[in-house]
C-alpha cells in the first residue's frame, strides 16, 4: 500500500489492516523458519506496509493534539 492510500482510510480501518499486517508477518516468519517460505521479498513489503500505517497513524495523533 502506499501512504496515500492509507491517509485515505479511517483510524479503524488503518488499526484494522495493520492487525491484519502484523498476523500476516507472524505467519511469514513462521514459514520461513520452517523453510516453506515462498516469496521471501513478502517479508519486507509487510513490514515497509506496517511502518508506513504506524506513519501515519503517528501523523494523525500529532496533528490532533497540536490543535488541542
């Protein structure tokens, strides 16, 4: 996903998708230690996709406590 993308999503859904990331990427760590990895660049698009939603989730609490 690309940070557009996700600045165009609600809280929910970001916090939603980024469960989804993060149970994704336990199960992509699973199989690598297994060896039935398939794609091993999968890793880290999950991960640069998790920092990104993390990005923005942060820019969104930023912004809300600067106009408090």
């Amino acid at each position: 996903m690309r940070a557009s993308e996700i600045r165009e999503l609600s809280s929910d859904e970001i916090r939603q998708k980024l469960d989804e990331f993060t149970q994704e990427l336990f199960n992509l760590r699973f199989q690598h230690a297994t060896d039935q990895l398939e794609n091993p660049m999968r890793v880290g698009h999950v991960r640069r996709d998790i920092a990104r939603m993390k990005t923005v989730v942060k820019e969104r609490e930023l912004q809300s406590s600067g106009e408090s």
